[in-house]
C-alpha cells in the first residue's frame, strides 16, 4: 500500500468517525438523560453524564403507563405488515419478471410511477375509504395495505428476480410446475436475501408509524407504542427522564434486528446478489 493510499484511508477512516459521531450524538444524549433525575434534567446549564446513573428509571417509566399493551398491539400490527409486505411484493415481483404479458412493461411503469405522489395527496381519499368500510378505529387500515404491494419494494424484488437465470424456471415448467410453484418452491428461497431485507424496512415502518395509528385509532387500548409516548409526553408535566428512558427501550427490537440481519440486508439491496 503507497503512502498516498494510506494517508486516504485514514482521512476516510476519520470522515467516517466523525459522521458516526454526528448521528450517535442524540442517541447517546437520550440514554444520559434516561439516566438522570428529574433535578439534574432541569439543571442550568445542562450537563451530558448524569451524577449518579439510575437504572430504575427504565422500570418506573414503563410502569407509568400500560407500555406492555401498546407494545403487544404493535406487534400485532407490525407481524401482519410484515407477512402481507413480503409475499404480495415477492408475488408482484415475480409476475414483473418472470411472466410475459402483453402490457407488462407499461404496467410496471404505472407502478413506479406512483411512487411520485406524495403521500399526503391520498389521505384524504383513503381516509373516507376506510370509513366507508367502517375499519375505522380497527388495525385493518393499518395491515390491509400491505397485502397489496409497494411500488420500491416491488422494484427492488423484480431487479433481485431479474438476476436469476430463466432457465431455471423454464426447466420447472418443462417439468409441469406451475408459476404458483415456480414462485414458491423455486424462486422464493433463492431471494431470502431481499425478502429480509423487505421485512425489515417494514418493521421499521410499522414499529415507528405514528401517523397511521393517529389517523385510525381512537380507542386508547388499542393503541400502539408509538401513539402511548405521544400521550406520555402530552400529560400535564413532562418527565423528560422517563420519557427517554420509554423512547430508547422502544428503539432496542430495531437496533437488535438490524445488526442480526444486517448482512442479509445488505446482500438484500445488492441486486446482483442472486446470480450465484
């Protein structure tokens, strides 16, 4: 390695510490304030490392409200989103790729096309749908969607199906499968990369969702954990202390997931990644 290379491995080495830095900062300010008293938060100026760490913050601020419900209704919401995101993409997908049709390529790009409108420009619209259906202040607006499709996720599952030899399910069909079988036995487990990567980011969305939940839900036990720190936060006095403390254990399942698959993730949003 010349001398020129490794003086620019160690700028980019520091750029990147630095850029880390920048967006670890206000997580390791939560986890500091989550370990303060109410005295130090309030404290003038404000100080970064708490006098005496308290631990049992994390227990009081789960006990101030029903957070193992919220949780348990999240969860209920973010397993249905998951399911219904990751087969009607990967069945989606399939169809775009693998199937010829007359119209394929002009239907796709419809797809793709709406991912230029701005969510808000249908809320209103899918609002009324919803009521009309009376799913209102249930969890169906909330996990229907996901059983049809999402215009990125079937982009990036057809450019994954894309990278697997035709052969393969021409052979299948030579041997009488069907594309039902052909999609699941055959092409499904060959893109498990991208499936975890779907998976993911729809556990990201739906565990962090709050204008969803906001819009639907009305009944307060049904509400989701995202929706319980917004009411946490909106009692009459704050508890900065206790509300960190909710808010970081409600980032944990991420954090957790992303580094146990983060390698199916990135092998998910390498397209290439299906050719061997």
């Amino acid at each position: 390695m010349t001398k020129k290379r490794k003086i620019g491995n160690i700028i980019l080495f520091i750029v990147l510490c630095l850029g880390a830095a920048i967006i670890l900062a206000p997580i390791a300010w939560m986890i500091c304030t989550a370990l303060k008293s109410a005295p130090e938060v309030a404290a003038y100026p404000p100080t970064l490392l708490p006098e005496k760490p308290l631990f049992e913050n994390f227990a009081i601020a789960w006990s101030k409200a029903p957070f193992t419900r919220y949780t348990c209704n999240t969860l209920i919401i973010v397993f249905f989103t998951i399911v219904g995101g990751v087969f009607s993409n990967s069945f989606i997908a399939y169809g775009f790729a693998k199937i010829d049709f007359k119209g394929r390529d002009f239907l796709f790009n419809i797809v793709l096309a709406t991912m230029m409108i701005p969510g808000f420009v249908t809320l209103v619209p899918t609002y009324v749908i919803f009521s009309k259906l009376h799913w209102v202040d249930t969890y169906l607006p909330l996990i229907v969607p996901s059983f049809f499709g999402n215009a990125f996720h079937i982009f990036m599952m057809r450019q994954f199906y894309r990278t697997i030899p035709n052969e393969l399910s021409e052979a299948a069909r030579v041997d009488g499968a069907g594309h039902f079988y052909i999609w699941g036995k055959l092409m499904m487990p060959l893109v498990k990369p991208v499936m975890a990567t779907v998976a993911l980011i729809n556990f990201k969305g739906s565990w962090g969702d709050f204008q969803g939940p906001l819009l639907y839900l009305s009944d307060r036990t049904k509400y989701t954990l995202q929706l319980g720190l917004q009411v946490f936060k909106g009692q009459a006095t704050t508890d900065w202390n206790y509300l960190m403390a909710v808010s970081f254990l409600s980032m944990i399942p991420i954090l957790v997931l992303f580094f146990c698959f983060q390698n199916y993730f990135i092998e998910g949003m390498n397209v290439g990644g299906a050719v061997k």
